[in-house]
C-alpha cells in the first residue's frame, strides 16, 4: 500500500513539477554563433539534472502503478498503447526542453514556435491518450480514491475548467493573449515569465484534450460527434492566428527585432516561417487528432451494432425456445387426446 501510494504521488508531483518547475533550471544564455543545423537539433541535447529527474520520475512512477494495476488485474492489464503514448508525450516534452531546440528559443521565433507546438499539440494530447487519471484510480486504494483523487475530480473548480466550452475558450485565449500581448515580449527577456509561459501552454493543451480524447472519467462527457466539432472548430481559430502572424509587416516582439545575430533570417522573414508553422503544423497535427476521434467514433458505433446484434440474436433463440416448448406441448396434449 506505501509503495502504490509513494508511485501514486511520486507521479503527479513530477508531473506537477514538470509543468511548472521543470523549465526554470534552463537558462536563456547567450545567442548561438551560428544558425540551428539538423545534427544540432536531433543530436545537441544538454544534460539539466532536474528535467530529467523530473522526467525520469514520472516514467518510473507510471511505471510502478502499471505494474501494480496488470499483477492486481491480470484479466484487464494497462493496454500497451497507453503506456506508449504516456512515455511518448514525456519525450516530446523533453525534445522541447532538453534538445537543441531549447538553444535557440529565444533566438529565433520560428524554433520557438515549434517548441510551442510541441508542447500544445504532442506532448499534451500524448500524455491524455495515455489516461493517466484512469491509471491513478485503478491503481489507488479505495482510501486514496474516497479521499484524495474522487474529491478532486468532483470539486467545482474541476467542474469549471472542465467544461468543453471553458477548455476551449481557454486554449484559444492562451493562444491569442501570449501571442499578441506584452507577456510574449517579457518572457524572452524574463526566465521566470518564460517557464511560466511554457507550463500555461502545457496546462492549456492538457486541459483542451482532455474532453476531446475521452479516455479519462471527466465532470463532463462529450459524444463522439461533439468532440469532433470541439476539435474542428479549434482548428480555424488557430489557422486565423497563424495567417495574422504569418502577414504582419513589421517584427511583433522588440526582443527578436533586436536581437545581435549576424546569421540566419531577418527578423521579419524568421516570423513569417514561425507563422507558416504553426499554419500547417497546426494544420496537420489538428486534422490527425480529429481523424482519430472520428476512428474511435467509428469503432464505438461498431462495438454499439455488435452488442445490440448479440441482444437481438439472444432475444430471437429466446423466442425459437419457447416455440419449441410450446410445440412440445401442444404435440404432448395431442397425444394424450
């Protein structure tokens, strides 16, 4: 029981603490000498103890409570896939944060962006494909669940920021307001505001996917036709975003305008290639989301037609059986006659 409830809160601290802590160890240094090469991307990672701790725990403690949950239930075992597409949304955190992406993301908008859609658009939906919530239940004692994680899941600030509509409006204005607001500016001068601005894009992704995957028990549920809708319409607003950063005639932030870098593109051309990102990443990664909840949708209402055959084939044996007895019958009172 100690060591389940240990794996349990090991797991959400470090979670916790990634979203929140984990990118202030990383510091903005000095700009690159030169422009981000491909084997610098892929293979120019950098060694900061507390991410992969951090990281490292929220592995080994999901981990522990898979184990515990397939020896507990060896009939219904964690399917694989969760667990993949868990470990999988922690690697694209650390891709963010710890490869040569991080070097230059107060160096070049364009770099930056695509940090950003890593953490809103991979990470995020991920780690919710995962179902750590249900992981967490299945894996507690019923006093941690009575206690801890069923009162949580109930309290009404959940129920606030869990409706669909909140979430949604909540993913946009984290979109919209960094973007066109002084806080992006501040954040590639300010480390604090910088990691606090990464850990809002993260909580903002998990709490948009959150209802639109539909794994995890929620204080709403969406059918699948709605989650669709949910996910499509979040689509255009981030396209629009996109085409306005993508055709604005001037720098938007003074920090990039600014900044001495004798290499790459101009500040300008560096923020239209930023803008072209998240227009077709976006794009990309929006349209694969929604193909996938329109493939559950389409595995639900197969699941939902094999049930109700099965109930009709066992309502029409019931009704052959009873034909048959009251055949049996009548042929029994002939033959007594």
């Amino acid at each position: 029981m100690m060591a389940m409830r240990s794996s349990s809160v090991g797991l959400v601290l470090a979670l916790c603490a990634i979203i929140l802590k984990a990118p202030s160890v990383l510091a903005h240094g000095p700009v690159p000498s030169g422009p981000p090469t491909i084997g610098g991307l892929l293979f120019g990672w950098s060694f900061e103890p507390l991410v992969v701790l951090l990281l490292a725990a929220a592995s080994g403690g999901w981990l522990a409570l898979v184990r515990r949950i397939d020896q507990a239930h060896p009939a219904h075992p964690v399917p694989r896939r969760r667990t993949v597409a868990f470990l999988a949304g922690l690697g694209a955190i650390a891709v963010a944060l710890l490869s040569g992406i991080e070097a230059y993301d107060t160096t070049l908008f364009s770099v930056h962006m695509v940090q950003h859609i890593l953490l809103t658009l991979v990470a995020a939906p991920l780690i919710v494909l995962g179902a750590p919530i249900t992981t967490l239940l299945r894996a507690a004692t019923p006093n941690v669940r009575r206690l801890v994680l069923l009162p949580i899941l109930h309290s009404r600030l959940l129920r606030v920021v869990s409706f669909p509509v909140v979430a949604w409006v909540v993913f946009a204005a984290v979109m919209w307001g960094s973007h066109f607001s002084p806080v992006f500016d501040a954040a590639l001068e300010d480390q604090l505001i910088h990691d606090l601005e990464h850990g809002l894009y993260l909580c903002a992704g998990l709490l948009f996917w959150w209802p639109a995957v539909g794994l995890d028990p929620s204080p709403w549920r969406m059918p699948h036709p709605v989650r669709a809708m949910y996910v499509f319409l979040q689509m255009p607003q981030n396209t629009f975003l996109a085409v306005v950063i993508l055709n604005t005639s001037a720098p938007l932030y003074a920090h990039y305008a600014t900044l001495d870098r004798a290499w790459g593109p101009s500040p300008l051309e560096d923020q239209q290639i930023a803008g072209s990102l998240m227009w077709l990443g976006g794009d990309i990664l929006f349209l694969a989301g929604l193909a996938a909840i329109l493939y559950g949708w389409m595995r639900h209402e197969q699941r939902h037609e094999v049930a109700a055959d099965r109930r009709v084939d066992a309502a029409r044996a019931a009704i052959r059986e009873r034909e048959a007895r009251l055949a049996e019958r009548v042929a029994g009172e002939h033959e007594a006659r």
